[in-house]
C-alpha cells in the first residue's frame, strides 16, 4: 500500500469514528445549519386527573397543590390538572397508571381496591366516627403493607387522605330507617362495595358515573343518590333533590396514586416535592373540609334542602354482614381493622 493510499485510509477511519461520536451526543446538541446549539432540558408533563368539578374544595386544593409543585420545579416537571371528568376517570384512570401513563389519578379508594381488595375493607361502612380515627388508620402498618402491596402491582400511592366528607341519602322523600329505602333506586359510584353497603341499607343500588346523576334524576334513572355535604353543594346537586338524611355511611375520601414506574424514573428533589406538596395539601383540603361543611349545611339550608337525623343503630345493624361479601379480602381482615381501630381510639 502506497503512502497515499494509507493516509486516505487513516482519513477514512477518522471520520467514521468522528460521525459515532456526534450522532452519541446527538441527545444533548442539536446541528442547525452547521452550528451546534444546546438542546433545553425536557421538561417532564403529569397529567392529573379527577371526577370533581372546579366548585368543589378537592379540585380547588389540587389547583393550589399542583401550582406549588410547578413553581418549586420551574422547568424540568409540570402537573397538568383536569377537573370534572374531562380526561379518564375512575377504573379508566387507575389503568393509565397501571399502564405506566405520565398520569396522576384522584379518586375513590375502590378503584384501588380493584389491584388490592383489601383497600376497601379499609373504606368499608360504618367504620369511622370522625376525620382523626381515618387519618391515624391511613398511617398504620395495616395500610403501610396494603401501599407495599399496590407498589408491587406498579401503583405508588401518594395519598389516602384526601377526604370530603362522610356520605349520606339525598332523596326527595325523608328517610329514617332501611324500610324508607325500599323501592328507591340510589346511585351509586361504579363499585362493589358501594353496591352491597347500598343494597344492605334497604335500597336498589344503581352504578352511574356522577357527570350524569343530574340528568339521570330528572329523567328518573334513579330516584336519589348517596353523597357528602362537599358533594351536594359543591355540584349543585340539591337543585334537584331536598332531602339529606344523615346515615353517614360511607367516607367520602380519594386515592391519589402514580405509575410506580414514573415514579421511580423521577429525581430524588421531584419526588421530595411532589410529597411535601400533595401531603401539605391533604392537611389544608382536610382543614377547609371540616369549616366548609358548616358553612355549606347552612347555605343549603337557605336553598330549601332539609336536614334529618335517622335510626343509626337500625342501619348499622343492616350492614353488620356487608364485610363477609367479599371472598377477594384476606379472612379477618374486618378483625384486624377493629384492632387497629381499638388502638386509635385508646391512644
Ligand atoms: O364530583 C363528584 C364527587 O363529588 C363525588 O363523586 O362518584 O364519589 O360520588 P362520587
């Protein structure tokens, strides 16, 4: 081989070597007409999405969660929040996280409850006597072990605390025992646990996603529906029932829950932030809960709804066997929640 000949060679050789290396650092330079230019870093968008409308205080704190979020973050992460059922909500929701979606989704413990059953002996009727015994249980090992559980299936859960209150009938007529509640057909969010708690309680429960009980009650699709005070004002839903009967039977509280996946690709400061922020948050959404649920029973008084005390001891002795319907549970669980409960309550 000539001189000539090796050099041209060796030239080769050079800019092969050269060509890998540029298209390697392809990710951090961009060529715009020869020059090379720092590509900005990509900015990291979770979308959040949740059945409550932006009347409602859990859509309201969750605006106010996201902005803190976004600011501590500026550039590299952003939460995107859709109120109302604009994006998938529900079951649909929970499976964009499960699928590993850049999705955040707020709502009911159900649907958590459809990776790890127990959850929903957690939420299960007539458990609770206030906020406090729920927000000690949301920390015991109990539930520690549930949100080891849902890690496992990839849902990381940020939040069990976002309460709005516990849920009571919404009729036209008065209701004070489970006879008043034959014949009635109550909607009731797409779950099981809902379904038999209802069905216990005297009446016929009908599942309906919520963006359509307004419309489903003036065409009688149902007859009323079960719900808190948050819900019942903030939805406006009294302009077409009167009636709140006081069964507190179920707690009105959302699941906030991430892709593990997602999770785990975030930076230890994102993950810091978006912790200290959706745990501040629960604090002031419970905070304001507690206050606006004064206000709003008398602002509903004013609107006409009326207010009625029921026989608590007949209703809790209607759903005393709602906790053995569900073979999917772990056998005793119901025992284990007392025991803890027990424990709070002696504290
Ligand atoms: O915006 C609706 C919300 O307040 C209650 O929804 O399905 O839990 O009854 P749901």
């Amino acid at each position: 081989m000539g001189g000539d000949q090796m050099k041209k060679g060796f030239l080769k050789v050079l800019m092969l070597v050269l060509s890998i290396f540029l298209v390697g650092c392809g990710g951090e330079k961009e060529k715009t007409d020869g020059v090379q230019q720092a590509k900005a870093p990509q900015k990291k968008v979770i979308k959040m999405s949740m059945k409550f409308v932006e009347d409602e205080q859990t859509a309201k704190t969750f605006h106010q969660v996201a902005n803190k979020i976004n600011d501590r973050l500026k550039d590299n992460l952003e939460i995107q929040v859709f109120t109302g059922g604009q994006l998938p909500i529900g079951k649909d929701s929970m499976e964009q996280v499960v699928g590993g979606a850049n999705w955040i989704s707020v709502d009911g413990i159900n649907f958590l409850g459809d990776y790890v059953p127990d959850y929903n002996a957690v939420v299960g009727p007539m458990l609770y006597n206030n906020f406090d015994e729920y927000l000690a249980m949301t920390k015991s090992d109990l539930v520690k072990n549930l949100n080891a559980e849902a890690e496992k299936k990839g849902i990381k859960v940020l939040s069990l605390d976002y309460l709005f209150g516990f849920r009571s009938m919404l009729t036209e007529k008065e209701v004070k025992t489970p006879e008043d509640l034959k014949g009635l057909k109550i909607r009731v969010p797409n779950s099981q646990l809902y379904m038999l708690t209802l069905e216990a309680m005297g009446a016929n429960p009908t599942p309906l996603p919520f963006t359509e009980v307004y419309s489903g009650i003036q065409q009688k699709v149902v007859d009323g529906l079960e719900g808190s005070l948050m819900t019942i004002y903030g939805t406006k839903i009294y302009e077409v029932r009167k009636q709140v009967s006081l069964t507190n039977h179920l707690l009105g509280v959302s699941a906030v829950t991430i892709s593990n996946k997602v999770w785990n690709e975030l930076t230890d400061e994102q993950r810091k932030v978006i912790e200290e922020e959706i745990y501040n948050g629960s604090v002031y959404n419970t905070d304001e809960t507690v206050k606006l649920e004064k206000e709003y029973q008398t602002k509903l008084e004013e609107l006409g709804v009326k207010f009625n005390e029921v026989d608590a001891v007949a209703f809790n002795k209607a759903i005393e066997n709602v906790f053995n319907q569900f073979p999917k549970w772990t056998p005793g669980i119901y025992n284990q929640i007392m025991d803890e409960l027990n424990k709070i309550r002696n504290k």
